[in-house]
C-alpha cells in the first residue's frame, strides 16, 4: 500500500514538471537566469582604469599602466566595422563594435563641438575607435555617427557627437567591464547617450492611440508577431539571417518582471542558431529596427506579415483576427 501511493505520488509529480516544460512544445522553458556582467568596474587612482589589474587597490599608476610596467605606445586602432545593437540584462541597449565589444564614452569630452579628453596612457586603456570604416547596423541611425580629430591627427568615431571608444579589460564580445570606471566612463547607447535600463519591465503593456493596448520591451519599444511563424505544437521562428537584422528577435524575460501580459504560454525557446527567444502565448516576438524611440509603431502591417502584440499574444489588427 505504502509503495503504490509513493509510486502514484511521483507519478503525479513527473507530470506536473512534464506539463510547465512542454507548454508550448519545449523542453527547455524555464527562463534561464542572467549570465553575470561586471556593470560597475571600479577605477583605479585617477579616470583611466587600469587593465594590468582586476582590482582597484592595484598598483595601477591612474592611466592604464601597472605601475612596474611602461605605458608604451598604444596598440594600432582596430577598425570599428559595422555597428550594432547588444542588449545586456543589466544595461539595456548597449553600442557595440562589428565583432560585438562594447564601445564606451568619457564624462570629460564633450559632444557639442565633438572634442576628446583621453590621450597618451588614458588612450592605452580607452583605445579610440576608428572612423574611418564605421557603418550603422539595425536600429542605429546612421545620422548620428560622425567623427572628430583627435590631437595626433588621427579621426575617432563619435555617436551623438560623443567620441567612442573600446575598453582594453574587455576581451569578450559583451563584456561591459568599463562601465562606471571612476564614475566618468559609461557604455554607449545607440543614441550616443549613456546606457541604462529603463524602469519599465521586461515586458509590459502600453495604450497606443491607434492600435489599442499593446505589448513593449523593457526599453519601451513595440514588440512584434510574425504571421509566417508557428506557437503549436512548439515554437518556431520562420525569420532569421537579414530578417533578424531588421526585426530582432526579443530575448528571454522572468514571467515575474512582467506587468498586463498574459502568463500562459509566456517562456522562452531556443532558436536553430542556439538563441533563446522570447514568446507570448508561445509565440516569439521582435521589435523592430525602424522604430527608433518608445511609442513608435512603424513596424505595423509591414508587408502583411508584421503586427504588433496584445496582452493575450494576438497579432493587433491582422486580417481575420
């Protein structure tokens, strides 16, 4: 009697765990937690950091260079490549590089007239970016890059007007160890402004004028559906390669950072190419790169196919629904 009712008990429970994971046909919904970012790197003596150093106590001169090493001369420029867009859990929408390092600007330059601040061993440990080969990607308004001769002649890349520059502690595609550096060095949005979360949540619902109440990112931005997409039996993403590009996909948020958006079906899959996506009611949304402030609902109806998201995961304002 006793081995029939553990029997049946763990029966029971198997099933309950069979039904969370496979709501939408997946096998991995439950959101995986945050990968961790240093977002607050403390500075050594002065503004610069100190990349010789994990550590603020080190012997780190205030300009880059340990101090029983000599500064020398800085490393030849990378070219910048194709900018883009990089959300970080802890920043929001974070500028980087064509091969994903985040690019940064300094409290004491200034944008109006563009004039960078950072030379000698400052530009050691902030090397400046390039400008020379820089293009905008998705959701960067090319307008906004510019450049600005530096003391040595050579040209930096400005966004907003604000010099850009790379952090020499940071070694891999979104790494943010720069930010906060002496309390002047501050990871760059895609407006040239400085990174930071807004206090929306992850997701949230936002009265249009036009369209109703509607589903936005954390940022504020309209979230998307694709109607050539699938919710059932599991979720699948039908845009990918220059789709991607135009229409980013949204990725995974907490069911609790969420506020007027239906929890069924609300989870996270994993793409072909290995990246977890967000849905609502199992299916993925996107924001969209021509919309280029919160509010904006420039991605509606485009070719038929794109319609933004009601709090039940519904495609606001497609034929038929």
């Amino acid at each position: 009697m006793k081995t029939s009712w553990r029997t049946a008990s763990l029966v029971a429970t198997a099933a309950s765990v069979l039904a969370l994971t496979t709501a939408c046909g997946q096998d991995n919904a439950a959101t995986p937690a945050s990968a961790a970012q240093n977002v607050g790197a403390t500075a050594a003596a002065g503004d610069y950091g100190n990349p010789g150093s994990g550590t603020a106590s080190g012997t780190g001169n205030g300009y880059g260079a340990d101090g029983n090493q000599s500064s020398g001369s800085p490393a030849p420029a990378t070219p910048a490549g194709k900018l883009a867009v990089a959300s970080n859990p802890q920043l929001g929408n974070v500028l980087t590089d064509g091969v994903g390092l985040t690019l940064y600007r300094f409290d004491k330059d200034t944008a109006n007239p563009p004039r960078s601040n950072c030379d000698g061993d400052c530009a050691t440990t902030w090397p400046p970016v390039p400008a020379a080969d820089a293009t905008a990607g998705a959701g960067i308004d090319k307008a906004l890059l510019g450049e600005v001769t530096r003391a040595d002649g050579t040209k930096q890349l400005t966004i907003g007007g604000w010099p850009a520059y790379r952090y020499a502690k940071d070694v891999n595609a979104g790494d943010v160890n720069g930010q906060g550096v002496g309390g002047k060095w501050f990871a760059l949005a895609p407006t040239g402004k400085k990174a930071k979360l807004s206090d929306l949540p992850g997701l949230s619902v936002r009265k249009d004028g036009k369209l109703g109440d509607i589903v936005v990112d954390k940022n504020g931005m309209t979230v998307y559906r694709f109607m050539k997409d699938q919710a059932w039996p599991k979720s699948v993403s039908n845009c990918t390669g220059a789709c991607l590009e135009k229409w980013p996909a949204v990725g995974p948020v907490n069911a609790d950072d969420t506020e007027g958006v239906k929890k069924k079906g609300l989870m996270p899959f994993t793409r072909p190419d290995g990246v977890k996506q967000m849905t609502v009611n199992c299916w993925p949304i996107y924001t969209f790169s021509g919309d280029k402030a919160p509010g904006d609902t420039n991605g509606q109806g485009v070719g038929g196919t794109w319609y933004a998201v009601s709090p039940d995961g519904k495609p606001v304002g497609a034929p038929g629904d």
